[in-house]
C-alpha cells in the first residue's frame, strides 16, 4: 500500500507540472501511472469543458482557452489527437452472399474510435428517385448491424453508406456498396423487375443488350461464347461487325444465343453505380449505348443535335422501335449525333442534359420551341408478322434545308435482316434514310418512300402518326405506286400492304396545301406507265452508240442482256431493281471485256417481272 502510493504521487506532481506550465486545469480525485495508457471509452463537451472519463472510471476535467488547446509540449500534446479524430470506417460490406428478392438485405460495419462509438445508422438512396431513408445499426460484440427491408427498396435498386458518431460528437461517414451485378457466361439471368428483357431474350434472335453496372471483368471467351452466346460491336474506322473482346460499362452490343429456351439476366460479380452524373459520349453519327444503372433512367433529347434514343425488338418480335424518353437496364440503345463534334450528356436518374461540346464548356440554354410556325413532323411504322420498323420521321423544322442535311438521318447500322422504310431526300435514288426533315420556309413537297420487307409471306401495315401536328391547311396523301391509287385519308386509315415487299414497295407522300396535292396526284398517276414495254433501239444500225428505251408500270428487277448471233452473251447493261417509270439504257458498242465488239447483228433481251420481250441491233464499223 505505502509503495502504491509512493508510486502514484510524482506522477501526480509530473502531470501537474505540465498541464498548469500551459494555460490548464486538471482537476481530479487521483491518478494511477497506468493512466498513460489508458484507452478512454467516453466523453462529452459542456459548458465547463472537456469532460473525459478513463478505463479506470476517472474524470479528467479540462478548460480550453481558446478556439483549441494551444499545446506546445506536454502529456497532452500526445493525447488531443485521439480525441479531436473522427471515427475510423474499417468495414462496410453486404453480408449476404446471394441477395433474393423478397429476403431483404443485410450489412455490416466495423469502427474504430478513441473516444468511443456513440451511435451509427446507414443512408439508404433509392435509384431513380431522390429518396434517402435511413436505418439504425444494432451495436454487437465488435461490429454494427443493420437490415434493409426488401418492402421499401428493391435489391439492385440502391446504394448506401454508414454514418458513425463518437462520444465525442465527431462524425464520419462510408464509402458507398450496392448489390452485386452478376454475368454468367453459361447461363445469364435478371431479377431486376424492369428489365428491358422482363421474360427474358428469345432465342435465334438479334437484341441490342448493355450491363448496368461495372463487372469485376468484362472479358469474354470467345472460345465458349462461340457455341452458345454471340456478341458484335461495331467497328466504325472499317465499317463492319467485330466480336468484342471486353464488355464496356455504358455500351451496347449485339446479341444473340442459341440455347433451346430463352435466357434471363441475372445480377452478381461486379458493382452497381453511385447516384451520381454519368457522363456518356456521342461521337458524330450512330451511337451503341446502354443504361449504366440498375434501374429506368429517364432520357428527353430535343432530336436536333442529339436524336433517338432508338431500341431493336419488342418481345418476339423484331426492328427498330420509335424514340424512347427512358433508358431500361439491360437493354441496348442507339443516339444519333448529327454534328460534328464529340457531345456528352449526363445521365441521372431524373434528369438527362448536354453538358459538353467537343471537350469545352457549353452554356446549356433551352432550345428553340418546336411550336415554330408551320413546323411539323409525322411518323411512319410498318408492322409484319415477325418485324417492324417505328423508326422513321417526315417533317419540316426551322433547323432544316430543303436537300440533304443533318436533320436527314442515315438508316441504323443493322447486323441482321428487318422490315424497313427508306426515303430518298437525294436525288440519286438511294433509299438509305429514315428521317427526311425538310425546310421549314416551304409548304409542298413530296417524299418519296420504299418499304423493304424480309416478310416473305403476310401483309405489311403502314400507319402514319402525328408527332407534331401541321396546320388545319396542309393535307397528306400517300400515292401507291404499285397499286396506281391515291390515298387521302391515310392518316386515319392506314395502308395494307397486301402484295410481297422483298424486292421493294414504293410510296410517294404528297404533303401541303389542297390544290397542290391534288394536282400532283395527278401528274404521278397520269405519268406512271400502265404495262411494261421495249422499245426499238435508235439509231439502228448505229456506228458508235444505240439508245434503248422501255417502261416500268411499278417497281421491278430488270434484266437486260446482250447476245450474238451464237447466243453467247456479250454484255450485260442492266441487271438491279429499277423503280417504275420511262427509262432508257445506252450501248456504246463495248463487251464484257470492255473491247469493241465487232460487227454483226445482236439480240437485245429485256426481262421485268414475268415480261419477256427482245430486239435486233445492228452494230456497223
């Protein structure tokens, strides 16, 4: 007992000494030498001070004066640290290994403070919406737990962080986890309840598919991809389809399985995003994306600069679908930049908008109104048994010229055969656009269409929809050249289209006001030839060059070849789908090999449809 206290007393006087050197009172009942080591488990402030309470059960009772304590030497000089840190976040984990739905989810902490933990809870942020709830972790032997109700968020529809408080009252805060994202190569599922691919993806079918969330590894194998899984994507620089060889967060890619039932997506083996901007790039023209959350994010584009977003496939069926205002996780997308510079929007869940322009800052200002005056746009799907295609606009808008421009939208790359229709807003024929918008400085015009089915047997249903409504004075009218027939109620009928479109069913759209669409009704049917025919070659004989004329009374494969007297075939002028009308060909007297040929009567056979008909040439030298 003697030499205790013997003991306890310099110490005392030691801790004495220095604390009242520096400005402090200490104010206790007795102190033990093994106090200097001693872990303190409470505290609090008040108005007196520092209240702290040791391992032993001691108050030590100190007086700042100041903003802090203003220590330059001393036992506290040591020590203050420890009590002025804030908690220290040593773990925050799911503790469930498989998280199911309707099981809810369980998490982990474990936190490390001088001062003692008073109290933790954990924020929970519901994807595709700004509400957080909180829960209250329950204090075990080393860690803190906490249970997230299935009935309040979905599993893959969250991320969370813990919050610890000391005794002390410093606070600190996790990091981020949310529910695993799982891709199996063999076997592929989803629990997300709006998944783009709900029943899962049907086999023997191209879909356009993303991965919400970052995987572990995005690497494929091709070596057993190949037999059950195929992905593409596309390679822009060479213009064709690769396989990949790693999957990339906020891409998109062609997909298509060969297992005798359909595939499900299922999450696991990866991480989902925090609720935070995801920047996405658009590069000029078609764009692959997909949705880098686990849950619907909203997309509204003004389809000026940025167009689409467009998706391929509605259940069983397959095509390109109309412009969609939300992105579904899972499901594969594609946007149209039409300028010619690198755009990026960020993604959020309630909120889509342009951010950047080409790596500089970009003043965000609403765009025009689409309400201009005359200004309107229509759209047309075609529907078959097995296809569609809703992807296709006709209109007049303030930011577009009369010929070809940005507004005029090339066909999505496709990787397999679809139902289609294409405009030709150039003069060259070539029905490769899906979107033809015209100037809006002009009334009337025409728009001419084909539709291309790979349908080979059923009808094709053509429906026109308003997105922007013209004026009560223009009128639209669909001419079928086919058929030879004028429709002037399309808008509220439609058209069955009842005859094969795989080699192409032209249309021409008539749109302004009444008097101009009546009349040029007229010239297209008063102009369309009633038969197929061949004319006589002109000059005939002829030295140098011979014209050919024939007519087309609807669209057709023509044939015509070049025979001599032997039979043998000399050339080949035509041989393409040409569309209806008065055409000609000229020979200039050349053969295959591109030599002349040499004197002599030929035969000129001319082949469309099921007519057969041919002619004598006479080439003289």
């Amino acid at each position: 007992m003697i030499k205790t206290m013997k003991r306890t007393i310099p110490v005392l006087l030691l801790a004495v000494q220095l604390i009242y050197g520096q400005d402090y009172q200490l104010k206790m009942s007795g102190f033990s030498a093994m106090s200097n080591n001693a872990s303190y488990s409470a505290g609090w402030w008040d108005d007196e001070g520092i209240n702290l309470v040791g391992s032993l059960g001691l108050p030590v009772i100190t007086k700042s004066t100041g903003s802090g304590y203003g220590l330059t030497s001393g036992f506290w000089v040591v020590t203050q640290g420890f009590y002025t840190q804030p908690p220290l976040v040593e773990e925050f984990v799911i503790m469930d290994d498989i998280l199911e739905v309707g099981l809810g989810v369980n998490v982990m902490a474990k936190f490390t403070d001088f001062n003692g933990i008073l109290n933790a809870k954990i924020y929970v942020n519901i994807g595709g919406t700004d509400t957080t709830l909180a829960f209250p972790m329950v204090r075990g032997d080393s860690t803190f737990t906490a249970f997230i109700p299935d009935s309040v968020v979905k599993i893959e529809n969250f991320i969370a962080s813990a919050e610890v408080m000391d005794s002390l009252y410093y606070v600190a805060q996790s990091n981020f986890i949310t529910g695993p994202v799982l891709f199996d190569e063999d076997g592929p599922s989803s629990r997300v309840d709006d998944s783009a691919y709900p029943k899962g993806l049907p086999n023997e079918k191209w879909r356009l598919v993303s991965f919400p969330g970052e995987l572990d590894n995005g690497t494929l194998s091709n070596k057993g991809l190949n037999s059950k899984h195929v992905f593409y994507s596309r390679d822009w620089d060479n213009n064709k389809w690769v396989k990949p060889d790693t999957l990339y967060l906020g891409e998109a890619y062609w997909f298509k399985h060969q297992y005798g039932r359909k595939i499900d997506f299922t999450p696991g083996s990866g991480k989902s995003l925090p609720l935070t901007p995801y920047a996405m790039e658009l590069f000029p023209g078609w764009n692959f994306v997909g949705n880098p959350f686990f849950f619907t994010v909203p997309i509204s584009l003004d389809q000026g600069d940025l167009t689409g977003p467009i998706t391929y496939g509605i259940g069983e069926k397959s095509g390109w679908s109309e412009v969609v205002t939300e992105m579904q996780p899972w499901g594969g997308y594609l946007i149209n930049n039409n300028t010619d510079t690198l755009q990026v929007i960020n993604l959020m869940p309630t909120q889509v908008e342009v951010v950047d322009n080409s790596g500089l800052n970009r003043i965000n200002v609403s765009p025009p109104p689409r309400e201009a005056v005359n200004a309107w746009r229509l759209q047309i799907s075609v529907d078959s048994e097995h296809y569609f295609d809703h992807n296709n606009y006709i209109g007049r808008d303030f930011r577009s010229v009369e010929g070809l421009d940005r507004g005029d939208l090339y066909e999505p790359p496709m990787i397999d055969g679809h139902l289609a229709v294409g405009f030709s807003p150039e003069a060259d024929g070539g029905y490769y656009h899906t979107t033809d918008i015209r100037s809006i400085n002009e009334v009337n015009g025409v728009w001419d269409l084909r539709v291309l089915s790979q349908e080979k047997d059923g009808p094709v249903d053509f429906q026109i929809h308003t997105i922007d409504e013209p004026k009560n004075n223009i009128v639209v009218a669909l001419v079928d050249l086919q058929q030879k027939v004028a429709y002037r109620d399309i808008m509220e009928t439609g058209l069955m289209i009842a005859e094969k479109a795989t080699v192409g069913y032209d249309l021409k759209m008539v749109v302004g006001e009444s008097e101009f669409v009546e009349n040029e009704i007229q010239r297209i049917l008063n102009g369309m030839p009633t038969e197929y025919a061949l004319g006589y070659n002109y000059p005939n004989p002829f030295n140098a060059n011979t014209r050919l004329d024939y007519s087309l009374p609807v669209r057709s494969h023509v044939s015509i070849r070049l025979y001599n007297m032997l039979g043998q075939e000399v050339a080949v002028l035509v041989n393409e789908e040409q569309p209806y009308g008065n055409r000609h060909v000229v020979w200039s007297g050349l053969n295959k090999q591109g030599s002349t040929a040499a004197s002599g009567v030929y035969i000129a056979e001319f082949k469309a449809g099921s007519y057969l008909a041919t002619r004598k040439m006479i080439l003289m030298k």
